[in-house]
C-alpha cells in the first residue's frame, strides 16, 4: 500500500542530477507531486539516502530550468524516487502536460 502526501501527476520532462562531489547526469522525470519525484535514468552512481539538486526543464515558455535540492528515498533499477527539500512551481511543470 503506497502512503503518499500528494497525489502524482505523470510528466514527461528532461532532467539533470547533480551530485554534490561534482559530476551531473541526464535524467528523465516522469512522474511528479509537491513532495518529489520519480526520475528515470542508467546513472548507477547515486544511492538511497544521496541528497542532490536536481534542474528540471519547465514549460516551454521558462527560459531557466526548475531547480530544487532532494533526497534519493528509494531506488530501482531504472530510476530513483527523489524527495523535495525545496519547494518547488509544480504548475510550471505541469503547464504544457494539461
């Protein structure tokens, strides 16, 4: 049974993860709430439990990417799940998806 605070709202955004000790990777967002998110990527370099910064491409009328620190919460083969630190313009995000 899943225990989430907010529903998700599934997006197709691109992404990159930057990681504190200094390198960043692709990802591909594709679900998100006011809570966090669930990126998918081949990146194996981060694990559960990583705080990041993730940049995230906004609508197509944004000139800057969203960016919010968060918390790696689980982790799979394909992607990971990532918990705001930082709120976040959720209906920039979800503003071409509608």
């Amino acid at each position: 049974m899943e225990r989430r605070y907010h529903p998700r709202r599934q997006v197709v955004r691109n992404g990159l993860l930057h990681h504190p000790q200094g390198y960043s990777f692709p990802c591909r967002i594709v679900n998100v709430s006011a809570g966090g998110l669930f990126v998918r990527t081949a990146d194996a370099r981060i694990y559960k439990g990583n705080y990041v910064k993730v940049a995230i491409d906004a609508s197509s009328n944004m000139a800057e990417p969203i960016t919010a620190q968060a918390l790696v919460v689980h982790k799979k083969s394909d992607g990971m799940g990532l918990l705001f630190e930082d709120d976040i313009p959720l209906h920039e995000l979800l503003n071409d998806q509608q």
